[in-house]
C-alpha cells in the first residue's frame, strides 16, 4: 500500500534561508510520481512540483526543487531564499495504483513560518 | 486559462440539512475529484469521476455522494448532515492525457454545520 510520511509538523525558518521539508514514502508500485503542494491560510491547495520515479534529474521549478533519493525512498522539497509568502502547509503526495481507493494519498503536511 | 472553480466559497447549515457544493475543472479535464479536509488534518479522499462515471469513493458513509455533469462539471451532495461534517471540502480535476495526473485544486467550499 502506498504510505507518506512527513515527520516535520512545523518548521521555523529566517527569510532568505533554504529550507528542506521532508517526505519519505513506502510503495508498491514500480513506477510512481511524487507530488508536493502548498496550501496557504485561504485553503487552495496549490501544485508545486512533480518528480517521477524514472526521471534522471531531480525536478525544478524555480525556487522550489525536489532531493529525490530513490534508494532512500525519500522525496525532499528544498525551497531556496525563503519569501514571506511561503508561510504555508506543505503537503507531499505520491498516486495510488489506478485499481485502488484514491488517486493520490497525502501526507499529514509540514507547517512552515518565515520570519521576517 | 481559468482554474478551478468552486461554489459557495461558504456554506452554513444546520444539522440534519443537506449541503449540495460545486465544482468546475478546468477545460479540458475529465476527471474531477473531492476532498474533505476537517481543521487541522490532511486530505481524505471522498469521490472521483471521470468521464461521467463514479470510479471510486473513499471511506465514507452513502450520504456523500454527488454526480458528474456532461460537461464534466461536479456536484456533492451530502444528506442528513452531521456536526463533523464540517470541513474544508476541496474539489480537484486532472487530465488523463497528462500522464502524470497531476491533480489541480480549487479554492474549496467551507462547509458549517451548527
């Protein structure tokens, strides 16, 4: 069965700083993708970034880029020059195998706060 | 391109009501799926159509239920409503031509029941 887990509930991190939220996954399947959403105080859950499992290079997408360690079955989000509009839930995901239950499970989310 | 469209924004109901929420994907996307997210949890997977049908449905009891229109737009539709019904209830569309299915959210309607 597919399985998320972000062991991060909450994180602090001074503006302009990298910061690295963590996700590793369990999965059956021999070819899965990873996802990563945000989702602000207003609630719209907002698609940042995808790796698949058989792509070469770890995925960017400006400022956010995924530490994808196959072996280690973990799917880092490093978000680089942290903003004041990155305060947010981050959620990791990964899809479930299209005879199952749900298209996507999520993890719990990791809360971050940028300090000014 | 517009995004996903959700309606009411707010939804306020008193319990044993019927809340009926809204979804419009993104044009182009055939597959609409709903969330419930109760204060402070993840995602719970509700419902997914695609092309018309029910494909698959989550964990919860038969009150939750809803429809796909020819148009692919979505209805929920939630029966006898209890107060743990309230939550954010998120409403996503994808493409099956993407490949990745990535799934793309709306702003959510947050549901009430006093």
């Amino acid at each position: 069965a597919q399985k998320i887990t972000q062991t991060q509930p909450g994180m602090f991190v001074q503006e302009k700083e990298a910061v690295t939220l963590d996700c590793t996954y369990d999965t059956s399947d021999p070819s899965y993708g990873l996802f990563w959403y945000k989702q602000p105080s207003s609630g719209e859950m907002i698609f940042l970034i995808y790796q698949g499992s058989y792509d070469q290079q770890n995925a960017t997408e400006g400022r956010y880029s995924l530490n994808f360690q196959k072996a280690r079955k973990s799917a880092n989000l490093v978000i680089s020059a942290s903003q004041l509009g990155d305060s947010a839930m981050y959620f990791c995901a990964i899809p479930h195998p299209r005879s199952s239950a749900s298209k996507i499970i999520f993890g719990s989310g990791t809360r971050l706060s940028i300090r000014p | 391109e517009a995004g996903v469209t959700q309606s009411p924004t707010h939804l306020i109901k008193t319990r044993g009501q019927q809340a009926t929420l809204r979804c419009s994907p993104i044009s182009g996307h055939t597959s609409v799926y709903w969330y419930q997210q109760a204060l402070g949890l993840g995602l719970q997977f509700l419902l997914w159509y695609d092309e018309g049908e029910e494909r698959n449905r989550g964990n919860f009891p038969p009150r939750f239920s809803g429809r796909q229109f020819p148009n692919y737009s979505s209805e929920l539709n939630v029966n006898a409503l209890e107060l743990e019904d309230s939550a954010l209830y998120l409403c996503a569309s994808s493409s099956p031509g993407q490949g990745t299915d990535t799934q793309y959210f709306g702003p959510g309607t947050r549901l009430t029941v006093l």
